[in-house]
C-alpha cells in the first residue's frame, strides 16, 4: 500500500495565512486572502514582484505560493527549543494533517483554489540570517511546498487541502 499524503483519514487544513507586501519585513496573519492564478497571493511580495528572490524566480513559475507544515514548524521549535511563530519561516499557508513533500508533481485543492505542487521549497541563507543558522540545516526537506495556482479563489483559515484526482 502506498504512502498516504493525508497524514490522516481526514482531510488536511489550512491552519495560518502569513503575507507581507515588501521584503524583508515580518508576516502577519490574515484570517483569508485571494490567491490569483498566474500572479499568487493578492497583495503579497511576490505578487507584487517585489520578493527577496522575484528576480531570480520570475521564469520558473513556481513564485506563487508557498506552504509549510504546521507539524514541521513545531517539530523544529521543540528540537531546537525556540517558540517561532510560523510566520517565521516565510511561507503564506501553514497547514496540518498533509504531507506537503508528496504533493511534488501533484494538483490539490485548497478550498476552491486548485494548485499543482512544484517543488520544494528548501530553506536557504536568507532565512537563516532572519531566523537562526540553525533553520538551514534543520528544515532541509522540510520547510515547505513551493506551487502555482491553477484555479484562483479566496482560501481561509480552516480550508480543506484535498488532493486532486
């Protein structure tokens, strides 16, 4: 039997939205947003091209969004004994309950939004001069999902991730 992406026969959820409009400058939690197909997160950074890495990203289409697993932030704090909250770490959904390595290659729905997971989003040095050196490391493989919006909607705290078939 394969691995399930579900961490459990229930559906996974969004838990936490971060977003913030320049760079460099801390998340702040939004109980929903608007994420549009071919630009991301309405009003974000990289929404607005205006990302530490927009430059660098702008070609490879997988800028949009990022996603984080609640269960790994929490993983990471407890090893390290810190309390960062999960706007920390960058990444505009914090979810629970779903295994964000294996949605690689693979459509899901967020709500009604429809995305296809990209690519990893591994940690890097920017992040450890926000955070700590210690992310780099630490989060490797595990800090997040980078994808691209197929089908745009407004996503809210306590959406469902479901994969898409």
């Amino acid at each position: 039997m394969g691995v399930s992406i579900l961490k459990s026969a229930l559906t996974g959820r969004v838990v936490a939205i971060v977003t913030t409009s320049e760079a460099g400058t801390p998340l702040r939690s939004v109980a929903e947003a608007t994420l549009e197909s071919g630009k991301g997160l309405v009003g974000d950074r990289y929404y607005k091209h205006g990302g530490t890495f927009s430059e660098q990203l702008k070609e490879s289409g997988d800028w949009e969004l990022t996603l984080i697993e609640s269960e790994e932030i929490h993983r990471f704090n407890v090893s390290h004994g810190l309390s960062l909250p999960p706007g920390s770490f960058r990444r505009n959904i914090i979810t629970s309950g779903v295994s964000l390595n294996e949605l690689v290659g693979q459509r899901f729905s967020v709500g009604s939004a429809l995305l296809e997971g990209m690519r990893l989003c591994e940690p890097c040095a920017h992040l450890g001069k926000l955070i700590g050196s210690a992310v780099v490391k630490g989060m490797v493989h595990r800090a997040g999902l980078r994808a691209r919006i197929i089908t745009g909607a407004t996503v809210r705290v306590g959406s469902q991730i479901k994969l898409h078939q």
